[in-house]
C-alpha cells in the first residue's frame, strides 16, 4: 500500500465547454501534459465507488461533513492488467489517499462478494476493507466513468485536470466489464470538472492562469452527481 505523505489541497469547479477552452490554452503555456496520457493527452478512468446500505459516504457528502472517507477500485483505459483500490480521507479542502494495486482475479472476487482471500492479504488496506464490508456492510455502488486531461506544474507539485463525459452506470450492477452501459451523469453533456491539486502552496502564475472571474469554488463530487438516480 502506498500512503501519500502528506495532505494536499484539492479545489473542484465546474465549468462549461467555453471556459475550459479557455483555461486549457493558458495552462498549456505553463504546464506540461501528465506523460501518462495518450496521443491525445487524455486517458478513461473507470471508478467502482463502495458505500453502505444507508448510503453513509453519499450522506455525509450531500450534509457538508468535514471529515469522511470513500473506498473505490479503480482502473484506466479499461485495462484490466492494473486495478488499484483506494481510501480517500477528506478534511475540508485537503484530501489524503491511500492505495493499493489488487490483481483482477482479486477485484472479480472482491466484486462478486468472496471476501475470504482479503483477510490475509499483504496491504493493510486491503485488510481494512475487509473489516468495513463486514462492520459497515460496504458493498460495490456504482461505477463512475470519465475522460481525463491532466497538467503538471513542479513547483507546488501542482495538477490541474479537467475531468469531461462524467457518466453513471446508474441501477447496472454487474462490473468490470469490457462493454459498459453508462448515462450521462450531467444534463448539460459538455460540463466539465476542473481539479487543482497541490502541496503547501498553489504557485502564483498557475493562480493568476486560473481566475476567469465566472468560476465558482464547490465541493463537487462525480460519486454524488452520479448517484442522483439511484
């Protein structure tokens, strides 16, 4: 399990097409792309969130509670060679992850409610679901899709995402599929999501690139918007 050292600040937007054409052209004048990307500087990011019978993240998230945690899987380009499954602590505008990468063999069996191989495993976090899906029920939710473009800047370990065809698999429950049967999650398709992500500091040329004077800071969350349906 790999434990980011520290907390970092996270800040979320939601901006329309225009905006994102527009902040896209002055971050790229400062920012390079992450090399993880594709040729067109962009990757699919499919995420299987866990919550409980009584929907506890997704009632601490819409009551505005400070300090809460998630658990999701996570893969990228629907590959399914490397899956990683998280904890997201969150503390206002600060956020702490913790990971660890399962093998597909695991998560089918992890999905499909056979749970007796966690209770050894090597990763504490893998251990730690174990116990919630058992203490909390946590159970496998929905799965949230989108297509992400990120930007780095080194100082202040700054990454600016923009985060586009947010979609639910809204009542589907079967998971980890190579054909998925999704919906927008946004009335207005073309809504993006801006992240800033950064350390101790946001760096004031990457600040000055990000005031348009329409944003509008809110704790957004692509779990909540995708669960509006069920």
């Amino acid at each position: 399990m790999e434990q980011k050292e520290h907390f970092r600040h996270e800040l979320k937007y939601r901006i329309a097409y225009p905006q994102y054409q527009e902040l896209r052209s002055r971050l790229r004048t400062v920012m390079r792309p992450d090399l993880h990307t594709g040729a067109d500087g962009r990757y699919l990011i499919r995420s299987i969130y866990f919550d409980n019978y009584k929907d506890k993240a997704l009632q601490e998230k819409t009551e505005g509670v400070a300090r809460r945690e998630k658990f999701r899987i996570r893969y990228y380009n629907d590959d399914f060679s490397f899956i990683v499954l998280e904890k997201k602590r969150k503390d206002n505008n600060l956020c702490l992850k913790f990971d660890a990468e399962i093998t597909e063999e695991e998560c089918r069996q992890l999905l499909e409610g056979s749970l007796n191989w966690m209770r050894g495993h090597p990763s504490e976090l893998v251990r730690e679901l174990y116990v919630k899906m058992h203490t909390q029920m946590l159970r496998p939710r929905v799965l949230v899709s989108y297509v992400r473009e990120p930007y780095i800047y080194r100082a202040g370990n700054v990454r600016v995402t923009f985060d586009s065809q947010v979609r639910t698999t809204l009542y589907h429950r079967r998971f980890l599929e190579e054909k998925v049967i999704d919906i927008s999650a946004f009335d207005e398709s073309r809504d993006m999501i801006l992240e800033v992500k950064y350390d101790a500091f946001l760096p004031e040329v990457v600040r000055g690139m990000l005031q348009t004077g329409v944003m509008r800071q809110e704790a957004f969350s692509k779990y909540a918007a995708c669960r509006r349906f069920g």
